[in-house]
C-alpha cells in the first residue's frame, strides 16, 4: 500500500534526504508510486514517447535511481546543441584560476572569420558570447528560428540576445586558444572519467568543419546514460559524491539570468505561449516565471533533433533524452517541449487522492460452478494466451509475464481488476461472452471508453 504523503513532508524529506550516487550501473528504483510518481501518468508518458516522439533513448533519475527507462540506452547519438551547455561547464576553472578572462574581447583575443569582424563587434567579451549577447549577426546557422535577423553592426555587445552558433563556435575556439587543452581530452578528464561514463569514446568525437566561419562545430557524442550522469552532476552544483568537481560559484554563475523570459520570447516565435517561459544564463535554458514548485528553478541543456537534459532541483531530479541522428528523425520544438513538461507532471506526491480505488467495490458471490464456467486460456489473435485461474484468494488473471492480477466479480459475468487505480471513472473491467448455448467463449477487455481487446477462449 502506498504511503500517504503530505506536500509539506515530502519537500522535507527532499533537502533532507541523501543523494545515490550510480558507480558503475545505475539503480532502478522498482517501487516509484511509493515515491510520488503517478502510475497513470507514468503509462501515458511512455505512451506519448513510444506513439508521439522520435525519441531513442531516455531516463528519469530522482535522488540518483531510475524512475522510468526508455529505449537504447547504451547507444552513443550526437547531442547536438547540448554540447554548448557542457563546453560552459568545463570553462569554469579555467575562469577561476585566471586562465580564460570573461571581460576580454574578441578584439583583444585577435579573434577574426570569414568576411571580417566589424569594429562594433570587436567589443564581445567572453562573458557575451557565453550568454549568446555578443551582437555579432554573423548568419552562422541561427539555430532558433529569426524572422528579422538584424543587421551587422546595429546593436552593442551585450545589448541584444540571438541564440546563433557563431557565439558558442567561437568560444570553443577561445577556450582551446587560452587552455591550450583539446575540448574532448577536457570532457575526458573534467567529466568522462570523474563521472564514470559507462559509454565514453574518445575516438568517436571530432569537429565539423563550418563553411561559414573559422570556427569549428565541436560536437558531442553521448549516451543516454551518460548524458543523465552530466545533468545529476548539474543537480548537485558540481558535487560528485563528495568532491567538487566543478565549483558551486561556477554552476551559480551558469544558472544566472543572463536574459529573461521577456526577452527570449520576443526573439523567439515558439518559445511564445509554451507551457514553461524560459531564460538564458551560460548557455544553460532557464526555466522562469512559474508557481509549480517542480519547475521552480529547473534549468535544461537543449538540441536539435530532441535531445536534452533537465534539472529540476526541487524534486531532485534529472530527465535526459537523446534521439540518435543515425535514424533521421526528428523530434520537433513541440515536442521537445511537451517531454520537458510531462516528465515532472508525472510527480505528484498525492496522486492517489486524484483517483478512485477498485478496492471498494462489493463483490457479488459466486459459487464453485459459476467460477469453473470462466476458467482456461484466452487469446488474442497470435499474442500470448492468458489464463483465468481459481485459487483460495479468488478468480486471477494470469498475464503472459506471470504476473496475477485479482478479479472483483460486481454484476453477471462482469469483473472489475482488483486495486486499480481509476482515471476518469472508466475502470478497466473484463466481460465474459457466452455463446448460443450459455457457455463462455470470449473475454473481452475494455481498456477505456473507446478501447476494448476481444481475447477468444481456446481451453
């Protein structure tokens, strides 16, 4: 039975409970509605990303275990623009032992491209093109849709948000210029390793060269799996199990409002009327301006295609999500988004109190006779066969996988399934067909108002 929670208590039991850290696997957490995941909610996420996504691989970690697993796990995919997020995340102590200075301009770095750099722009500082602010309008790939993509020179550094690659390309190449380190030899030795990837391969990262710019896409390939240790790494400001990985005055420092909702929703149409407004901090997406506390004060990592990592603190809990180029399919904006949303709309600490219980239902009586008539195994074209059985608890159905799941005899030959949780007032129920002669010779499942499964008795 699960265990009631009150919204005060489990917050309490949130800032108060220690954090799992995975070693070489990570834990799967199998009793989650214990825990305030909603199973109903749960069955229609995974519906929406088995029938509406693209998705290929996908993961929901709480306090460090799986609460829900999706798909190829292990398989390396492109995180496409999630590779500007974690790039942000290994300037930090470069940033803090005065290697990488945030106030130098690209002038000052003698930073030049295709076409020329114009005096104005010039003036960019590190800190500007971390923040996507760098006023430089160079048509590198502007990667969020722009309708009016303004004019060279016609804003000052810092003054103007555009989410454009010629910003996060360039300070890839700013930060192999002043660290004199490789980019992916840094992801290797700031997170790979510390982290212990389960999936890492050095060999297969390499840049891809822009036709438009002297700078390089440095792209990323992760797995899924890893993908989610980078955001549980996130979640708990840098700490790994004890040691600091990356310092909290960094993570601070990336999570600040560098744009606000405001201003990103003007220079960007979709982001208009989303379920979530979202700012800009160090090329970390800030979700702002909301009164549910499970998105308070999330922040998330974004690519094209439909990968992502989420954060959301208040509930300590990561979603990471991948959908590998290699298949060509695309997850679009919407949908992005609508997996951002669903994923925590599944926790609710109090889901139980939403719904009602089959547990209450009166049972009628059957006698021994009446019990043998629905006995035997039921098919439903070539799947499987399930099996009504009579035991001393009562009338089960036993499932392909061995489960049983106790029938509640309510009118004629009507069964509603034992401790079922009832969305919509539509239980799931079993009907028995008899045949001309009064014998049974169907089941039929009626999973909601417009479903029903006809499974045909074959002994």
């Amino acid at each position: 039975m699960k265990t009631i929670f009150t919204l005060f208590s489990i917050l309490l039991s949130f800032y108060g409970y220690s954090q799992t850290f995975p070693n070489k696997e990570w834990t799967v957490n199998p009793n989650t509605s214990d825990i305030g995941w909603d199973p109903i909610k749960m069955k229609h996420f995974n519906d929406f990303i088995v029938d509406s996504t693209k998705v290929t691989g996908l993961m929901i970690i709480q306090k460090g275990e799986i609460v829900y697993q999706y798909g190829n796990l292990e398989q390396l995919s492109r995180v496409a623009s999630c590779r500007k997020s974690i790039l942000s995340m290994l300037f930090g102590k470069y940033v803090e032992d005065g290697t990488i200075k945030l106030n130098e301009t690209i002038g000052d770095l003698k930073i030049d491209d295709i076409g020329g750099i114009l005096p104005i722009e010039k003036k960019a500082t590190v800190q500007d093109l971390l923040s996507a602010r760098s006023a430089v309008f160079k048509n590198t790939n502007i990667t969020v849709p722009n309708a009016n993509l303004p004019q060279r020179g016609s804003h000052e550094p810092g003054s103007y948000w555009l989410y454009n690659n010629w910003d996060f390309d360039t300070y890839g190449t700013i930060f192999e210029l002043k660290t004199k380190k490789n980019i992916y030899d840094e992801v290797e030795s700031q997170l790979a390793i510390p982290l212990n990837f389960q999936d890492w391969n050095r060999g297969a990262q390499h840049k891809v060269a822009n036709p438009s710019s002297n700078s390089p896409m440095y792209h990323m390939w992760l797995s899924t799996r890893d993908f989610a240790r980078i955001g549980y790494l996130m979640l708990n400001r840098g700490n790994w199990n004890g040691k600091q990985l990356i310092s909290k005055y960094w993570v601070d420092e990336m999570l600040k409002e560098r744009t606000n909702y405001k201003e990103v929703n003007d220079h960007v149409d979709y982001f208009k009327g989303a379920q979530l407004d979202i700012g800009y901090g160090y090329s970390w997406w800030l979700v702002q301006n909301t009164e549910d506390y499970r998105f308070k004060n999330a922040f998330f990592a974004a690519g094209s295609w439909g990968n992502g990592i989420v954060v959301y603190p208040n509930i300590d809990t990561v979603l990471a999500f991948v959908t590998c180029e290699l298949y060509e399919r695309i997850n679009s904006s919407d949908i992005r988004q609508k997996i951002r949303y669903k994923a925590a709309d599944i926790f609710n600490p109090e889901w139980d109190k939403q719904y009602v219980t089959t547990n209450n239902n009166a049972a009628i009586t059957l006698t021994e006779i009446q019990k043998k008539e629905y006995l035997g195994r039921y098919q439903l074209a070539k799947r499987p066969p399930v099996t009504i059985k009579n035991t001393v608890q009562g009338i089960f159905v036993e499932l392909p996988n061995g489960r049983n799941q106790e029938l509640i005899p309510i009118k004629g030959d009507k069964f509603i399934l034992k401790g079922q949780y009832i969305a919509g007032n539509i239980p799931k129920t079993i009907q028995f067909v008899r045949d001309e002669k009064g014998n049974v010779n169907e089941l039929v499942l009626l999973v909601d108002a417009n479903k029903e499964l006809k499974f045909k008795k074959i002994l």
